[in-house]
C-alpha cells in the first residue's frame, strides 16, 4: 500500500493570462529581487492583511515558499520567497512572459542587476528544463 505522504506532489495548473498578470504585477509594484549570495530571489513581504492572496502564490507556485507571520514594531505581515530553482523554472518565465522590462524600467533594472549577479546559476538551472 501506498502512502498519500509518499506521492510526489502534484504539478499546478499552468497559469491563465489572468494569473501571469497578477503575478507580473505584484512583483513588479513590490518584488524585492536579489539573492543569498549562492542562489537569486524574489521576495514580496506584504501586510498580514493579504494572507489569502500570498497563499494563491503559493499554491500557483509550490515550490514556493511562505514565511510569517512576523510582527515588526507596529507592523504584521508575511514574506513570500521565490529562490534558487524555483524561481528561475517557474516565475522567471512568467516576468519574461508578461513583457515586465516594457512595463516598468525601475522594477526592469531591478530585475536584470538580479540576472547579472545570479547568471551562472540560472543558466545551470534553465539547461535542467
């Protein structure tokens, strides 16, 4: 007998344009984009107010991750992370779908000293496609 725990978890739903759009704009509006050092990262820290909303990118993201939540001096919020492979094989390509560098330059520029400083690790990560 097999267990459910044993099962790889199943693959979303590919994204409706609607999604990448949300997506898109979320990160473009407050995407933190940079890295560990080791590995590049997005994250999007957001009031606990939009608790339901964080864990719809979770959910269209799985192998995402959502930390919280967390109270800062007067503030609540939680911090979603997109890092390392996941983020190269599964939200990179929906930014470059949604045409995020016309969209916004200051969030484009962000965006690409991201790709420079992370290059060698997400060319690794996009020739395991």
């Amino acid at each position: 007998m097999t267990l459910a725990a044993d099962q790889p978890p199943k693959p979303p739903a590919p994204l409706s344009e609607r999604e990448k759009g949300i997506v898109a704009g979320l990160l473009i509006a407050d995407g933190s984009f940079g890295g560990d050092g080791r590995q590049p990262q997005i994250t999007l820290k957001m009031h606990v107010r939009h608790e339901r909303l964080l864990r719809w990118l979770v959910e269209r993201f799985p192998s995402t991750k959502l930390y919280g939540p967390y109270e800062h001096g007067d503030r609540a919020f939680f911090q979603w992370m997109a890092r390392g492979r996941a983020l190269v094989l599964d939200v990179l390509p929906v930014l470059d779908e949604a045409g995020f560098a016309e969209l916004d330059g200051h969030a484009a520029e962000r965006l690409g000293r991201m790709r420079e400083r992370y290059a060698d690790y997400i060319s690794r990560m996009e020739r395991l496609r």
